[in-house]
C-alpha cells in the first residue's frame, strides 16, 4: 500500500483547482476519492504522478469541471429527469416506434402456431406507414449536422419536466 505525502496531497488539491473545481466542497470530495484510489491501487515503488494522471482521467469525458456543471444543472433543476442527447433520442425511438415493432412481434407471435404465417398487407403495411413518418423526424434531428443550427446540438443535456416540460441546454 502506497502513502501519500502531504506535497502529493497538495499537488492533487492544486491540479484538481487548476482544471475549474471551484467547490471547496467538491474539491474535498474528489481529492479524498482521488488520494484513497492512489493509496489502495498504487505500488510502493511506482510512479505517483503517472499513476495520479491516468487515475483523474477516469473522473471525466473531457474536462474535471464537467462534474460541477453536472451538479450545478441537477441541484437548479431537482424535479426534472436528465438525459443526454443519445438517451434521449432512444426514449423518443421506443415511445413512438416501440408500439409498431411490439404489434408486429405480438402479430408474430400468436399466428407462428395457427399455420397462418402469411404476412398481411394491413400489419406491415400499416406499421410501416405509421412508423416511417416519426422515424424520419427523429433521423433528421439526430443528423443534422453541427453548420446548419440543430434542434438538439451534439453535446447537449435534454431535462424533461413541468416547467419547461423540456429544457436543452447546449454543452459548450
């Protein structure tokens, strides 16, 4: 088991303020999770700043202030429900495709034993006329692409609740 020196313990306060941590209480927070994963993962002869840099990457996607944007948006908006653009637009897919491909299965299901597994214009057809319509609008939101002004840009935050019942809220 490794022990951190108090310079190392201050090195990981200062490099967590350098890189947007404003919180005193959140800078407490992650040097505490950072020091316990470098004193229990960390040999006693490796390297502390080269196990410190890979170890803090995996607090983030692109940059450690992230999570105080991410908990400044879920403590201002508490009763809404957060997802990100990709969740979102799967919620979108299974609450208006998700109903034709579950009749069609259902369709499937109850005449593989009767023998009647011809395909009937009606079930396909109408699946797929009323099905095309939303998949298209949801194709198009998801690809248009960043030049032209999207409805939903690529990395945003969509919060669903009352007031706004949806809220976007573009990642910069």
């Amino acid at each position: 088991m490794y022990y951190l020196s108090d310079q190392e313990v201050d090195f990981i306060l200062k490099d967590i303020t350098c890189r947007g941590i404003i919180s005193e209480e959140l800078q407490q927070s992650l040097l505490d999770h950072v020091c316990t994963i470098v004193e229990q993962n960390l040999d006693k002869n490796g390297n502390f700043e080269e196990f410190y840099l890979s170890a803090i990457k995996t607090f983030y996607r692109r940059e450690l202030s992230e999570i105080e944007e991410e908990i400044r948006i879920l403590s201002t908006y508490k009763s809404h429900l957060v997802f990100h653009r990709k969740q979102f637009f799967f919620l979108l897919f299974l609450i208006f495709i998700g109903p034709f491909i579950a009749y069609n299965i259902l369709w499937i299901d109850l005449n593989w034993q009767s023998g009647r597994w011809h395909i009937p214009i009606e079930i396909w057809g109408n699946s797929l006329a009323y099905g095309l319509w939303p998949s298209l609008i949801i194709l198009v939101i998801v690809l248009t692409p960043e030049k032209l002004e999207p409805l939903i840009p690529k990395k945003s935050t969509i919060l669903l609740g009352t007031k706004p019942f949806i809220k976007i809220i573009p990642d910069f």
